[in-house]
C-alpha cells in the first residue's frame, strides 16, 4: 500500500538540495509504515503529524 509514497521519496531524494524537505498526506494505518520507509531511504528529522482527531495525517521529512 505505500509504493506509491517510496516512488515520490525516490524521486525527491534525486530532487532535493541538502535540508530540502518532503511533506505526505497520510492515511492513518499506513502513517508509521511511511514514516519508517523514509527513514530507510535516509531521509532525518521524520515526523508524523496528527490531525485535530488525533489521527496521524502528515509527514514531514528532511533531505540530510
């Protein structure tokens, strides 16, 4: 379910400059398999955001 979001962290870690940042929109059950994804791929600073209903929604990374 998440092929689609290591095919646009591939692609942005091709694109981005040192301390570029990628941002997701997430599906809750799938936010902490993205998130360790994204840190496999080398991407720091990995955070997953919550929405106002406590459910994680976001993730924001950093090229190092």
């Amino acid at each position: 379910p998440i092929v689609f979001y290591e095919r646009i962290a591939d692609v942005a870690w091709e694109a981005l400059v040192s301390g570029g940042k990628l941002y997701f929109e997430l599906h809750e059950t799938t936010a902490h398999d993205v998130a360790a994804m994204a840190r496999h791929r080398g991407f720091c600073e990995v955070e997953v955001v919550a929405d106002i209903n406590s459910k994680p929604r976001m993730l924001r990374c950093v090229k190092p």
